[in-house]
C-alpha cells in the first residue's frame, strides 16, 4: 500500500544512546557468522535486546512526539540474524507498558565501519488497522511468523528509515490511502470552496467546524499568498493520524498550495470521519507548519 513519506532533517553526529547500542551491537555480531541467528546466553539475551529497546525508543521518541505515549515494556523476537560483521536484523513481539498488550517490530540496522553511528536504519513499528489506529495485542503465532519472513506485508503504524548522511525519511501510518475515495473528494471540494472564498457555505453546513468565518478568513489572508485548488497528487502529501475518538474519525493535515510557491507552509487542520460510503469534515485549525 503506498504512502508518500514525510521527511525531516536528523543530526550528523550520533547521541550517546547511539554510540552505545553501536558498540554493544558490534561486539555481539563479531561471535556470529553472516547469514546465522543470534543465540545469546539468558543474561547476554537481556542485554542485548534492552540495547535495541533503548536505541528505538530513542529513534521513535524523536520523530513521533505521542510515541512517548507508547513506552515499551519488553521485546520478544522472532527473528535475530547477523546479515554482516557490520549489519544486523530483528523482527520482534513488543510489550507496552499501557495494556501490556503486544505490537510488531521490524529493524535492519547498518553500523558505520569506522565509528559508533548508525550508517542505516530500516524501523517499523507496529500494525495500523483500516482506519489508521494502531492494533494492540491479539497476535497468533502464525502472524508473528509472518513478521519476521513478510514484513512487507504489514502496513505499519510508524516508519522510519535513516541513511547518514542525509534526512530522515519518515512514514506515518494513515495517509491519502487510509482515507476512502469519498473522503479525498469532500476535503478537495472543501480546498475549493476556501479557494473561491465560499466562507459562508462553509459555514451553513458545519464544515467551518470550531471557527468563525472572520476567523478563517483572517488566517488565509494573513498568509498573504493566493490559494489555488489541490493538484493531482495533493492527497499524496495528506498527513492522517491516529484518532482515539469514535469509529471512523480520523485528524487529517492538508498542506494548502499557493499561486506564488506551489505547496506552501499553510496546513488546513480537519477532523475527518469516514465510513467509505460517505464522509464528514470540519475545520479543526489552519495554520503555518
């Protein structure tokens, strides 16, 4: 399933946190032969494993900030296998805290050959269900299987894949392809209707959501730029999140474009609920990123 990834910048120079799990790693994967499972003694085992814990909290905490939310309480995995003396992989069962419920965990990692950094990272974390939430707990064995020898055939609440140098490109799970047809279409002729400056049929029928219509004019115009309708592949750029609220409901940040810059800095903020026959929007903010 196809998602256009979000990128942001990551720093050059790897923490504490990161020189440390390099170098635990290391020393691990210099007992093992290329292509072998990783079989720890019991302590070396908690040891080792406490080590990733740590590095992808770390990871996950820095470019998702509800991740914090999700504080692991354990791994279980499914699959340890050194790839070379330098790259390992690991696909796991996580405990959260909260619950103490279980999600997947999918990690390729490439150490620098030459310092304590991470040269490459593939992470993923945890399944999203339809509607974007992330599923808890309720795996068989056969799933976790399934993790460790198809994780492509998971779509994952989180995504993270680091080169250094260069950004970070990051997935959040529920963009355009979690959002139905229908909904695509309601939040482009929403677009339009702000394009054309249709503010009071906005707010006839409830889309204008928690704001006036002086307070959603004002935040367009002060922007100072002319809007112009979504392209082909604006939903592309959709930003979807999680919703804990009722069946169906989704966040959706819509990155507005402009006549003078393409796509800009203003993101219209929605509550979107979406059943797939039909759908309901309303206005939640419109802001500069």
């Amino acid at each position: 399933m196809g998602r256009s990834p979000q990128y942001c910048g990551i720093v050059s120079t790897p923490t504490k946190a990161e020189e440390r799990f390099c170098r635990r790693l290391r020393r691990v994967l210099a007992r093992f032969s290329d292509g072998e499972p990783i079989e720890c003694n019991e302590d070396e085992a908690r040891e080792y494993l406490d080590n990733w814990e740590r590095y992808v909290s770390e990871v996950l905490s820095a470019h998702f900030e509800e991740f914090g939310l999700r504080t692991l309480d354990g791994i279980s995995p499914t699959l340890e296998r050194r790839i070379s003396a330098v790259e390992a992989e690991l696909a796991a069962m996580c405990w959260l805290i909260e619950g103490q419920v279980q999600v997947p965990m999918y990690l390729r990692v490439r150490l620098s050959s030459d310092a304590d950094a991470v040269e490459e990272l593939d992470c993923r974390w945890g399944e999203a269900d339809p509607h974007g939430s992330l599923i808890r707990g309720g795996y068989s064995g056969k799933e976790t299987v399934k993790l460790a020898y198809e994780p492509d055939a998971i779509v994952w609440f989180y995504q993270v894949h680091l080169a250094r140098p260069g950004p970070a490109e990051v997935r959040r799970s529920g963009r355009s392809s979690f959002l139905s047809a229908t909904a695509v279409a309601v939040i482009d002729q929403l677009v339009t209707d702000l394009v054309k400056g249709r503010y009071a049929a906005i707010e006839a029928d409830g889309r204008i959501g928690r704001l006036s219509q002086e307070e959603l004019r004002r935040a367009i115009a002060e922007y100072g730029m002319t809007l112009v309708p979504l392209p082909s592949e604006g939903a592309d750029e959709f930003v979807v999140y999680p919703s804990d609220g009722s069946p169906g409901e989704l966040a959706v940040d819509v990155p507005l474009w402009t006549a003078e810059e393409g796509r800009a800095d203003l993101t219209l903020s929605l509550t979107v609920v979406d059943d797939g026959d039909s759908a309901e929007v309303s206005i939640y903010d419109v802001h500069v990123l």
